[in-house]
C-alpha cells in the first residue's frame, strides 16, 4: 500500500496479486477536473496504461493482480485482472477477492500505538521489557531498553527469525503467546543502532498492547478499526475464525517461475500473527487507506484528534536516515512525501 501521488512503473509480480493503493496526499497536483501524476500521466489515461501494462503480465507473469486507486476520499479506480483460481476460473474482482495482505498488516499494529498513546494508555518511549514477565525474552544480548519507537523503526536490534514463521496446515496452531515464546530471535544489535527487519519484534509489541487494551489483538482490530470503516472482508485473526466466510473468497497463491508455470501453492498461516496475517480485499484496504487521508483540517475516523494522525505520518523522533520510518510507515527515497508498506506471504505479493 502506498500512500502516494504518483503512479509507480515497476515489475508486477510474479506472484498471484499484486495491489497497488495509491493514495493522493498533495492535493494541488490533481485540481480540476483533469490532472496529472507527479510523473506526468494524464488522468485520462491512466486506466488505459493501467489495463496495457495488465495485458502484457497476466497469464504471462502472474495469473491475476488487482488494482485500486484512491482519489479525493473514494475509489478512482479498481478493476481485477486475471484468476484468482485457475483452475475453478475464478475471475478476481476487488471488492470480493480475499488477500493475504502480509507485512501491511503492520500498518495496523501501528495504529493501535498510535491510538493507545492518544488517550494516554501507552508511552511510545516506554521499555518494552517493563510489559512482559521477567524472563519472558531470553535471548537478550544487551541490557537497553527497546521502545515501541524502536519497534516501528525496526531498530530493536532482533535478527528476523524466520523459523516458524508461517505454517503451511493450520493444525495445533499455537496461540500468540505461545508462538512469540517458540520463536525467539536472538538480539544482535543494541537497541537504537541498526533498522533490522523484525516481524517478531512487532508481534511481541501487539501482544503488549493486546494486554493494555484487555482484549485478543484480532477482535480489537475487527471492532475497532475493521467494522468502523465498513472493512467487511477483512479478518485479523490468523485462521479467519472470526469470519470463515471469508475462506470461500480467498485467492489461491501460484508459483509462477518459468519452470513452475503456475503451479498451485499454499495460503500462509502465521502464528504471529500481527506482524502479517490480515486477509481482506483490495478494496476493504483502500478503505483503511483513506482513513489515513482525511481533507486538510478534519480528523481522521482512526484517532480522536487530527495531530495523531499528522504524527504518524511523519518521521519518527528517533528515526535516522539509516532506517527511514514513520512512524512503522516507509519513506519513500524519491523526495516526493510518499509514505508505503508492503507485503509478502509464501505466495502472495502486495504493494
């Protein structure tokens, strides 16, 4: 997902889906009724470069992709391409086809900071060592604190264990408490000095805010954020219990290297699950991603006060270039303010 005001021209993926969100925060560069990108593309014909660039991909590349803009508020476009099952011909369609949004599930744990800090239940400096029982992390190889900033930034200092991280077959799932004692990374940096990549460090901090907030991190989210914004096909809980229906509309994975010509893969189950497992179309997301846009001056449906989201959106206190974030957002290194996260499971992609 990036929040944006330009159209990227890259390599779609050679995944199944690929989602580009692309979301419009300087307004003055599409007054009128007609504008262009920050890359020139008039708006005329962007769904004509959009459906040119699908031709040449889908059956080639990846069996099928999905595409949502979002423009002043609302959708501007959305279309699906290709299959979301080749074998039944599924068509993808993106208000109903179910995706594995990967590590933009984060996006979300950073919401709940955000919010949690909003109304003084959580300090974002706070240790997040002083949360857990004494002996809960065993592999600390320094004795510094480890922030929810740091958590954001990626600067915790974890190595990114990946041992574990997603299960193939949903069978003796364990429970997030379990999982974040199954898998522990080793710590190999102090806190603060390097932007390591950590789904567990994430994970671990949801499972703090999960105690302040008294509530299991998955049902926060649906009746919090997920409902509110009308996300209707969106589930964060990691075997979409909550909402098995959404099984039934889920996109089939595809290893698409010239050898594998689309041989089926396997959907992700991650036990960890704040860190990567929200399933939801591509249409439910570009809801969320519009919520983090609100017109200049009005508040965000997410936060009870325009300057949290403003906050959020902006460089963390202690971001260094190195690990360029806001706030868990990624900043974009073209100079043009665009803030993005992306995803991967086993056999999905999203951008």
């Amino acid at each position: 997902m990036t929040l944006s005001s330009h159209v990227p021209n890259r390599a779609w993926s050679s995944l199944l889906a690929a989602i580009f969100v692309l979301l419009v925060l300087q307004a003055d560069s599409f007054a009128g009724a007609a504008w262009r990108t920050p890359s020139g593309i008039p708006s005329t014909e962007i769904a004509s470069r959009i459906n040119e660039l699908a031709t040449k991909h889908i059956g080639v590349t990846t069996p099928g992709a999905v595409i949502v803009i979002v423009k002043d508020g609302g959708i501007d476009f959305s279309k699906g391409y290709g299959y979301a099952d080749v074998e039944n011909r599924i068509e993808v369609d993106p208000a109903t086809t179910v995706f594995e949004y990967g590590s933009i599930s984060k996006l979300f744990v950073y919401a709940t900071f955000m919010r949690l800090a909003e109304v003084g239940l959580l300090d974002l400096n706070a240790d997040i060592r002083s949360f857990l029982p004494e002996g809960f992390l065993k592999r600390l190889r320094y004795d510094a604190p480890i922030t929810f900033y740091h958590v954001m930034d990626h600067t915790a200092g974890f190595e990114d264990y990946l041992f574990d991280l997603v299960h193939a077959f949903p069978n003796k799932f364990p429970s997030l408490e379990q999982a974040l004692l199954n898998s522990q990374p080793a710590q190999v940096y102090r806190p603060g000095t390097v932007s390591a990549y950590s789904n567990y460090a994430v994970a671990l901090a949801a499972y703090i805010a999960q105690q302040l907030i008294g509530k299991e991190f998955f049902a926060y989210l649906r009746d919090t954020i997920f409902t509110p914004l009308a996300m209707h096909h969106t589930s964060a809980h990691p075997l979409l219990a909550d909402h098995p229906a959404m099984l039934q509309q889920k996109a089939i994975g595809y290893d698409s290297r010239p050898a594998m010509r689309f041989k089926k893969g396997f959907w992700s189950h991650i036990p960890l699950y704040p860190a990567g497992a929200v399933n939801g179309t591509a249409e439910d997301l570009a809801r969320f991603a519009i919520a983090l846009m609100p017109p200049d001056g009005e508040e965000s449906p997410l936060f009870q006060k325009r300057d949290t989201l403003d906050t959020m959106l902006s460089r963390s206190p202690v971001s260094s270039e190195l690990s360029g974030f806001a706030h868990g957002f990624i900043l974009s290194k073209d100079n043009r303010g665009a803030l993005g996260h992306g995803g991967n499971t086993a056999f999905l992609h999203l951008s």
